[in-house]
C-alpha cells in the first residue's frame, strides 16, 4: 500500500470543520479499519455500546461516500504534469473529534496491526493539521485530550451529545475555533456525569 496519504483542507475564516482528503486505497483502507476495530473492539460489544458503535460507523460512512465520488473529487498537478485524484468528504470539528477519541479508546481493546495503527495516526494528523490552521494553541490542547475524551463517551448519551454540538457549534452563526476546547469539555463531562447518576 505504501505510504498513507491522509490529509486535510480547510475553508478560510469557517472554523466548522474541515475536508477529509485522501485517494481511493486509502479512505478506503481507513473505512476497513474503523469496520474492524467496531466489530472486534471488546470495549464496545454488547447491546449498551450500539449507539456508540453506530456513531463511530459514522465516520466509516462518511469515508465511504468519499471514496465512491459521493462527494468531493479533487484533481491536483502530480509529477510530470499528471494529475492526480483525491476524494474528500466535509467532516465537522467536534463530532469527528469524537468519533476518533471513541475510535481510539476502543482500538485500546482491540489487536491491531501497524498498518491499521497508522491509519489511526494519519486521521489524528488530518484533524491536527486542520485545527493548526486555526490554532495550534487550541490543536495542541485537544490533541493532548482525545483518549480522555475517548474514555468519557457512553454509549447512552451520544444523541445528547450530537443534539448540543448542533445547537451550539453548528447553528452558532458566532462560533470561534477557540471555543471548541470548552464544547468538547463541556459535552463529555455533562454527559458523563448525566450517565453516572
């Protein structure tokens, strides 16, 4: 397969989310590795863990839209004048951080090989590499945070928390990246607790 080439753009001045970018081998690569740590993750079987298995999936969806020219295709001058395609899809901030904490919190229970591990980096670095664009301050401190946030996840709460990263990041014509440190607290603590009474 070669080297993995994930990478990202971003829109100037919309802090919303970012593309997720990368060639056909390679989403789809990411799409089978999401598939298989879901299913053989010990941490998310059983009937309590399906609504945090299906947001995971989720993000595999999203991937596999992308590499089936569902969504963004993007030509770019390779070398000697030949281009090359890419496919991408629109990922917003807070729910693709979370999917990837949750995906690396169950990947803590799961046998994996280097080659799905480094898929797992190259998602990590498509979303640093997008959030340094905003801020690398705030990049820094989430990327510090993603297995706490992982490990905060319950499987009951994740409609709550969706419903709040849509009313305040999505609806909010107002948003500032420097905020999305605080929602993501905020919404793995709240429902942590919610789910612990």
């Amino acid at each position: 397969m070669g080297v993995i080439m994930l990478f990202s753009r971003t829109k100037a001045k919309d802090c919303l989310g970012f593309t997720l970018c990368g060639d056909y081998l390679d989403l789809r690569a990411a799409h089978e590795m999401i598939h298989y740590i879901v299913n053989e993750s010990s941490a998310l079987k059983g009937q309590r863990n399906v609504d945090l298995s299906e947001f995971i999936l989720g993000l595999a969806y999203d991937i596999r839209k992308a590499y089936e020219r569902q969504r963004e295709i993007i030509n770019l001058d390779g070398a000697d004048d030949k281009q090359v395609t890419y496919y991408g899809v629109d990922v917003i901030f807070p729910c693709f951080i979370l999917q990837l904490a949750a995906l690396r919190g169950a990947c803590a229970f799961t046998v994996v090989n280097r080659n799905q591990q480094s898929m797992l980096y190259g998602l990590e670095w498509a979303v640093e590499s997008a959030m340094n664009d905003f801020d690398a301050k705030v990049s820094s401190k989430i990327v510090e945070r993603l297995s706490v946030f992982g490990n905060m996840l319950q499987s009951q709460n994740i409609d709550n928390i969706e419903n709040e990263i849509d009313a305040c990041w999505i609806q909010n014509k107002k948003r500032r990246f420097t905020e999305l440190m605080k929602l993501l607290n905020n919404v793995t603590i709240k429902y942590l607790l919610m789910g612990n009474d």
